[in-house]
C-alpha cells in the first residue's frame, strides 16, 4: 500500500508536521500534566540510575522507548520527549494516507484525510505532552494496515505490545482476539498476542506499575456521574469532534461486521473503539469534573482513524438511511443523557483531557452547558449533511480542529510557562541529600515536578504542622513552614509557585 500521490510530496508534509511540533513543544516550556509526564518519564530516567516512583501508576512502555533518554537531565528528557511525539506525529500522517489509499486511489480522499490528521487536536495538540497518546495513535493506524495487508501475525505482536503503554490497550487485544475468531486467523493472532502480552507483563512487573489503587477507584462506587453519562459523553466527544465522520465510520463497520461482509481493519477499529468508550465509562464514572461529560482524551486516538473510516465510506456510497438513522439515535440519546446530568455538575473541566473541543471550552470560559450545546449542534450538523452535502462535515471537522489547536496551544503555552519556572531551586539540593521532603502546604502536583529534576532520590509528603519530621533538611514548603519552625531558612523562592525550598534545623524547631 503506497501512500498518496508522490512519496517525496507526503514525506514533505509529514517532514514539516514534525517540525512544527518540534517547535511548539520546545517553546512551550514544562510538564503540562503533571504527575502524568513525570511517571511515565520516570521509567526512561530509572533505566540511568533513577527511583522509580513506588508504587508506579502508569504503565512503562511509553518510558522504555524512551530509555535511549534517560541520561539526560529531567527538562531535557521532557524536551526530547516531545520531539519523539514530533516524529511520531508525523508518522501518523503518512500512516493515515497510506490507510485511506488503501481504500480508495487517488488523491482525493487521502488528500482530505491527510489534512485531517495533520490539524487534529489528537494528534496537533497531544503530542505537544509527553504522554502516550500520539503513540496509541500510532498503534492504531499500524495495526490497521498490518490487517489491509492480512498480517494477522505481526498486528497481534504489536497489539500485545501495546498492553505495556497503557492499561486501555486491553481493548485492542480482546478485539483482535475476537476478529481472529471470526476470521479464522486463531493461531496466528494467539501467537502474535502471546509473546506481545508476556513481553508487556515483563515490562509491568519488572516496573512495579500494577494500576491497582487505580483500578479499585475507578471500580469502587462513588458519587459523581454515571456509567450512562460518562459513556455518553465520550460519544458526543467523538462525533462532535470529528464533524460525526468518526461516528459513521464506527457504525458503517459494525454494520459491515454484523453481516460478516469484511473482518479487518475496519471492524478492529470499530471494535475496539466501542471496547474504549465502554471502558472509558467505566474507568471515569464518579467524576465531578466537568470534562468527564465530554472526555475526549480515551478516545482521541480512534478519531483519526475512524474518521477515516467515515470519508471512505461516504465516498464509496456505503453510508445508507439507515446508519446516519442510528447514529443520530445515539447522539440524540447521549445529548439527553448528558445534558440532566450537567444540571449536577460540581467541578470545572480539566480542558486537556478535552482537547478536541479546546476551541468551544475556551468560547464559553469551561461552562459546560454552552459547550454542550455547540458541541451537539456541530455533530447533528454534520450528520444530516454527511450524505448529500459532503463537503460540510469536512469544513466542521477543519474548522474546529484548526480553532481548538491555536486555542489549545495557547492555554498550554501559559500552562507551561509557569510549570518551567516552579522546580528551579531543585538545583540549591546538594548531591549528598538522598530524600527530599514537600510540605503539605505546597500543591502535590510539586513533588512531581521537582521529581523530574531530582530522579536519583527520594520524594516523600510530610505533615510538619502535624508533628511529622522531614526525612532530610531540605523541605519544599510554603511560607507556613515559619509558623511551625522560626529556625527554618529559605533558601530559593519559585518564581511562579506558591512554595520555596528551605533547609530545615539539623536538630527539631523550638
């Protein structure tokens, strides 16, 4: 399968989508998800003699491809983070074309699908953090042309592998074992799977990330909103953000499975896309936050490749009555759901886990029901126009994806910009000192920043309003330190945190 056009002509937009990555992301200063960034870059700095995290909540693989890296200094690790998901990216490009040519030759399609993948938020914004989320991307589309191709094996392996990067690569496994079933490919998807999953346990247990306090939080029963709502609100996410071609695509191949007319790649991506918004509902159900009742970031990495899914089908004129019926049942039936459960809303949203819709969040100042609202407007306008009016959902989906990535970059560049400038007096911590301590005065998201300065000791929270004694003499703390220890000496202020780094009395505080 050759990508569109001339290789030269695509290798040159995958060239400069990288590059322009690159840029944003070393611009853009530190850690925007934070202790997200500074987890998963723990692994690749525990393979130069760092601690790791204990125990470690998130998966390794994304820190292991990382252990070329981890000799380098913590901002410098997070910098070349950021320009591997540039790379990555970029890879994602050529990998999208490449998918909607093997559907359908010519420029066309894989024209409109290129300039959808190179303007996405899930893949212009993510890959600006250093999180995993370019990297499923990446999976996802490998996959599929592995299975265009008939390489059951090796699309297996990779799907094994991808366990190691986050706990939601489950449901890639079971909807590959499920289609190598129907398909008639068991051995060689339960080899490939094998050796990819034992791969990945190796990598979990050798890293200690077993995500149980996480599993028993996601599981536990909570106040909060429900498995309905937090389900519905990952629909509204991927139909709005991708002008409901992300949608259609999903239930055009379902249809295709249900009927057994094709089991490949568009049923794995289907598949395994309704296994992540169930999953996703599950894992967010008893959230407050605002986001949670229009999350987009379990999602975000089938938005692509379904969209895809949705313009090959439209253009082959597979899309009938009675998909854009169901689908808009669905969307229906999900803007109901999510907007009584808005009424209890208690939390604002985290706009990162929202990225597809950064531009509406940032419209209406992260009030939900407004964005709800142009969220579903936009999705039920692209589905009434997907048939007879093609080139509206394409103008939705470019739209809100070139707002949402200036919006998005915008936020993120302020975000960043303070998140560089509160771990600087991690530099004021002699080589001897093998424990840091951090006040619960000071924000928790703090140890994790001076964590990817400082990989090589220990950081532990202490109560030393409560009586609780620090594990060495440096402490980062607020200005509260000083009612509770005089003797206490500030040694660096942050110049955009709320807490410094001081040395505490050898011996107790009078």
């Amino acid at each position: 399968m050759r990508p569109i056009g001339r290789p030269n002509y695509l290798w040159a937009i995958a060239g400069l989508t990288s590059l322009t990555h690159c840029v944003l992301g070393i611009l853009h200063g530190g850690p925007v998800a934070v202790p997200d960034v500074s987890a998963y870059l723990s692994v690749a700095q525990w393979s130069a003699g760092g601690l790791l995290p204990d125990p470690l909540h998130f998966f390794p693989g994304y820190g292991i491809i990382l252990i070329p890296l981890g000799w380098l200094p913590g901002g410098d690790l997070h910098t070349a983070a950021l320009i591997f998901n540039a790379l990555l990216a970029g890879g994602c490009v050529i990998g999208t074309a490449s998918l909607a040519h093997s559907y359908v030759k010519g420029p066309f399609i894989a024209g409109i699908a290129t300039l959808v993948a190179v303007l996405h938020p899930s893949l212009s914004t993510s890959s600006r953090i250093a999180w995993p989320e370019t990297l499923m991307t990446a999976v996802l589309l490998t996959i599929a042309l592995l299975l265009r191709n008939r390489s059951w094996l090796l699309a297996s392996l990779i799907a094994g592998l991808s366990l190691a990067i986050h706990p939601r690569a489950i449901v890639i496994v079971i909807a590959l074992t499920v289609l190598g079933a129907l398909a008639r490919h068991v051995r060689a998807v339960t080899g490939g799977l094998t050796i990819g999953v034992l791969i990945s346990g190796l990598c979990v247990y050798m890293t200690g990330a077993w995500p149980w306090t996480r599993i028993d939080v996601a599981t536990s029963p909570r106040n909060g909103y429900g498995l309905a709502e937090t389900i519905s609100g990952q629909w509204i996410a991927l139909t709005a953000t991708s002008g409901a071609l992300a949608s259609i695509g999903l239930v055009v191949a379902i249809q295709k499975l249900w009927k057994r007319s094709e089991i490949s790649a568009e049923s794995f991506l289907a598949l395994s896309a309704l296994g992540m918004i169930a999953l996703g509902g599950i894992a967010l159900a008893g959230s407050e936050r605002a986001d949670t009742l229009l999350y987009g970031r379990y999602i975000g990495p089938w938005v692509v490749p379904l969209t895809v899914l949705g313009l090959v089908a439209i253009h082959q004129r597979r899309v009938t009555r009675q998909s854009i019926l169901t689908v808009v049942a669905l969307t229906m039936i999900s803007f109901g759901v999510v907007l009584v459960a808005a009424e209890a809303q208690t939390q604002g949203a985290r706009r990162i886990m929202t990225l597809g819709l950064g531009a509406i969040w940032w419209l209406f100042d992260g009030r939900l029901i407004p964005t709800l609202f142009v969220a579903g407007s936009l999705a039920f306008l692209g589905l009434l126009s997907a048939r007879k009016y093609f080139p509206v959902p394409i103008a939705i989906v470019v739209a809100l994806a070139i707002s949402s990535t200036v919006s998005n970059h915008h936020h993120l560049h302020k975000v960043g910009e303070i998140a560089d400038g509160q771990a600087t007096s991690s530099q004021l911590v002699p080589d001897a000192v093998s424990c840091l301590s951090h006040d619960v005065s000071a924000k928790s998201y703090a140890l994790w920043l001076y964590r990817l300065q400082l990989p090589d000791i220990d950081h532990v929270r202490v109560d030393i309003a409560a009586g609780e004694k620090p594990c060495s003499n440096y402490v980062v703390a607020t200005d509260q330190l000083r009612t509770h220890c005089p003797e206490a000496k500030m040694l660096g202020d942050e110049p955009r945190g709320k807490w410094s780094m001081w040395e505490y009395p050898a011996q107790s505080c009078s």
